[in-house]
C-alpha cells in the first residue's frame, strides 16, 4: 500500500493519506508541544523517512514513518526545499540564498554553496550528478555538479520561476516560469542541457507554481486561476486544462490519477487522469510539498 505525504505549511504537520482508500489517516504535528511555528514547505523521502524543510523555523524535521519520531535540526534562513544526495540533505535558504549540505549520518552541517537570489526549489538529477536551483528573484536557474567543488553556473530564464527538473533522459531541463503579478500568464521553459539554449516555451495558466513530469507529459499547477494544464513535451503544447478551483499548488500523479493541493481551499484533489473525475478531501493549511511512499 502507498501513502501520499503532504505538509502543512501553517498548519505544521504533515498529513499521511491512504492512497487506496483516498482519507487522511494521520495528521502528524512537527511541534507536538506546539510551543511554536514550523512551517513545512518541502517534502522529501529518504530511507523510510519522511524529511520537511521548515520555513518558520529554519530548520529540518526527519520523521521516522513507523513510530513517528521526531528529529529536528537548525539549518539556515527560510528552508524552502530539500533534496538528499549520498546521505546528505540539500536544502535551500531563501533568505541567505545559499543551498546548505547537512550530513543526515552525522548530523551536522558541512558547506554551503552559494545559488541565486530567493532559492524556491530543488532537484537533484541522480543520472547526471546535478543540482538544479529555481531562484524566483533573480530570474536564474542554478546548476551545480555533485562533485566536491563542482562548477557552478547561473543560466538567465524568464520572470519568477518556481520549479526547475531535469528530464529523466538527462537531456533537457524544463523551467516553471511563473510571471507571478504580471499580465502575461505563465509557461514551461524547454531547455537543452548540452548547451544551455532555449528549445521552446509552452504557455500554460495564470501563475504556475508546480510541475511533476513523467517523461512524456508535464502536470502544471496554475495557482492564479485554479487549473492544472497537461503538457506533450515532445509536441511542445498544451493538449488539456482541468478546472479545479482555488489555489493550486503541490501536484503528483500515480498510474491512474493525478493529486493536487488547494492552498485556499485546504483541499486534496484526486483526479482521474482518462476521465477527469475527481474526489476530494480536508486537509491541513496551506498544503504545499508533497511526495509518495
């Protein structure tokens, strides 16, 4: 049986949904005293457990899936995101605009490595020993080699992007650029990786936010205008757009449906990806990251 983990960003848990029967069968605080703010934005699994970068409180939290344990450590300024690479955490500082290394073995932190302005995300292509960084205001893309030292390079793209991934061929990058408070709506940015060109953009909705890619179709959140467009990368357009109201943010897909986070409404879609159907539950606020287990 999967589960679907979701954190809360103002809520301060993480929500365990059961994927087979579609409920919230747990709710787990980060703060069980509730002596203070966490703020859960990231979401990241690693060896059974369950890590969170912590926005209010600039910290991790690694929670242990079988008995709920909870380790927490400070890391730096407003933890948007996390990926882990060779036991260790990555974790993005917005404020500091730095990604730190945290050795989740020994528990402490071993660098930082300096990304453009108000890091939002992170990605970690295992094929190529890459790091990606989306920084919203600087209008950039980070892309740092795994290697102790590697090379850093900073690749200009359009307004706010949110979310950068690289393709699981280990060719293109694809750029979520979310124009956010501007007139023009958003797109996804096509990019080669051999030479850093731009190969095209596909417009999508009002203020794109998140994106999953499955090798073949790419799954965006629009925000602004509660919809979710369905991308052909290799066809460069967008053959479908779903309404499902309020702020979409966090956004998976499994072999049947796609999950979708309402940050307004503090909902979980499941949505049929043939028939569109959906099927809809309560859960924390302000859903954010999510991730499968």
């Amino acid at each position: 049986m999967r589960n679907l983990y979701v954190c809360s960003t103002s809520s301060d848990c993480i929500s365990k949904v059961n994927l087979d029967l579609f409920i919230e069968e747990e709710k787990i605080y980060l703060d069980k005293q509730n002596l203070k703010r966490i703020g859960p934005h990231g979401i990241y699994v690693y060896e059974n457990k369950i890590l969170t970068a912590n926005s209010y409180d600039n910290s991790i939290s690694i929670v242990n899936t079988y008995n709920y344990e909870i380790e927490s450590y400070f890391i730096g300024m407003h933890c948007n995101d996390l990926s882990v690479y060779d036991n260790k955490a990555y974790v993005i500082c917005g404020d500091s605009d730095d990604i730190i290394v945290f050795d989740l073995e020994k528990k402490n932190i071993v660098e930082a490595i300096p990304c453009g302005n108000s890091p939002h995300s992170i990605y970690i292509c295992k094929k190529k020993d890459l790091i990606l960084v989306a920084n919203m205001n600087s209008d950039s893309i980070t892309l740092i080699e795994c290697a102790q030292n590697g090379n850093i390079k900073e690749i200009r793209v359009g307004a706010y992007p949110t979310k950068a991934v690289i393709t699981p061929d280990g060719n293109y990058i694809l750029v979520c650029e979310s124009n956010i408070g501007m007139d023009n709506k958003g797109c996804i940015n096509i990019i080669s990786l051999k030479n850093c060109n731009v190969l095209n953009k596909i417009p999508v909705g009002n203020s794109p936010v998140d994106m999953y890619f499955n090798g073949e179709f790419c799954y965006v959140s629009n925000f602004g205008d509660g919809t979710v467009s369905i991308l052909d990368i290799n066809k460069y357009k967008e053959i479908k757009r779903i309404e499902v109201g309020g702020m979409p943010r966090g956004i998976l897909e499994d072999e049947k449906y796609l999950y979708v986070g309402d940050n307004y409404n503090n909902l979980l879609f499941r949505i049929d990806k043939i028939t569109e159907n959906k099927k809809v539950i309560s859960i924390g606020t302000e859903p954010t990251g999510m991730t499968l287990l």
